[in-house]
C-alpha cells in the first residue's frame, strides 16, 4: 500500500527510458520509490521534480537530492504548481499520485496544463479496480471503511477520486486515455494520457 506496486514501476521505468523527458513533474513523493525509479530510468540531464505535504516526504527527498543532482523536491501541495518551479521549461512527462481527490486534481491540472508539451504524457495513478479474489486482509478493512466504493459485487474503487479525475480529462479536452488495469492479480492501476493527434507526415509519396 502508498508506493506504486513493482509492476508498475517497470511500465513507468520503461516509459520514462524509452520516451527521456526532459522535464518529469511527479505529485505524490512519499518515500520516494516512484521518484527513485524515474531517477533510474533517466540520464542526469533530465529534470526530476517531485511534490509532497509530508514531513518525511521532506526528509527523505534530501537524501535523494544528495544523489542525484537532476532531483527537485518541492515542498508545497501540488495545486500550488507554478511554471517558475520547473525554471520555465516545458514539462514533457507528469505522474500523478499524491491527493487521490477530484477537485485537488482538478485544480493541479488547471495549473499544469499550461506548462505542457504539446506531446506530454500523463501518468495516473490508482485508477483501476481491486478484484474481490485477490484480497489480502489489508483490502477487506479497506474496503469495509468504503463500502459505497463497491462498483458490483467483485470490483472495489480503491481510489474513486482518480477515477473520476481522468474521466474528467477524457469528457473535457482533447486528451486520450489508455488504461493499464488488471483483473487476474491486485493491480492498483495506471492511467495513460495524451493529447489526441494525428502524426505529422510528409505529403508527397514515397515510392
Ligand atoms: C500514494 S503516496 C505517493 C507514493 C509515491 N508516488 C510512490 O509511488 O512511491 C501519496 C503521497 O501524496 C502526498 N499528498 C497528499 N496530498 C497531497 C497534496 N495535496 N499535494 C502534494 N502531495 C500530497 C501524501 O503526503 C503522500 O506522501
């Protein structure tokens, strides 16, 4: 429970390899593993800013920060983004994990979007369901303290608030949404987003 699981930190490890933002904004820093694992992912060149309300949060990030220079802790709720903290740049690549609540969400992206590339991606996560099969103790306290969290009989909205947040993003702009949810293990789940576009191609045919 709080950090992302394993399995999603490959997917994101991944994304993050493969795709080197420049600028990578992260809400939700906890103990750092997410941000840990982005660290890895990337070259010293790129940017990594991370957001937290915690006092640990705060703590932890400057041992963090003592290795990894390209690492920015920012000590503020993620509503109060602004583009000064990121030094102006573009933001390529944000992941969203901190608050878990619509309106918190809402006002981040209101914030964020105008820092945006025209191609960033935005990872959220928490979006999926938990399958009843795979319960641990953990999931049924959990879920006996929600019960209006049921979606039927079988799924459990741990985090509805995310849920509700991309469904938001999809209804209102021009972002696209790819879910990465599983129903044959506990997955916590991931959202991927992108703004909807058409590839730039050259007009003339190539023979
Ligand atoms: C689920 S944990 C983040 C886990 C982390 N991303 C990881 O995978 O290792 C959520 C974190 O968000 C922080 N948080 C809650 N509300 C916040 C807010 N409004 N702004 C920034 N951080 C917030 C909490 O203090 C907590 O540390």
């Amino acid at each position: 429970m709080g950090p992302i699981q394993q399995s999603e930190a490959l997917l994101l490890f991944a994304m993050a390899r493969v795709t080197q933002p420049q600028v990578l904004v992260e809400f939700g820093f906890n103990q750092g593993d997410s941000a840990a694992n982005f660290l890895r992912a990337l070259p010293p060149s790129s940017a990594v800013h991370s957001y937290d309300i915690s006092e640990m949060s705060r703590t932890l990030a400057l041992k963090l920060k003592d290795r990894h220079p390209n690492f920015h802790y920012h000590h503020k709720s993620q509503i109060d983004f602004v583009p000064t903290d990121v030094a102006d740049r573009s933001v390529n690549f944000v992941f969203i994990d901190a608050a878990h609540d619509l309106h918190i969400n809402q006002a981040t992206w209101r914030a964020v979007e105008p820092a945006l590339a025209a191609d960033a991606i935005i990872a959220v996560h928490d979006t999926g369901t938990w399958h009843r099969q795979h319960f641990l103790p953990i999931h049924e306290t959990m879920s006996k303290e929600n019960p209006e969290r049921w979606l039927n009989s079988n799924e459990y909205q741990h985090q509805i608030g995310e849920r509700q947040f991309v469904n938001w993003i999809v209804a209102s702009t021009n972002f696209v949404a790819l879910h990465f949810h599983a129903s044959s293990v506990l997955r916590h789940g991931l959202t991927i987003l992108q703004n909807k576009c058409l590839l730039p191609i050259t007009t003339n045919e190539v023979r």
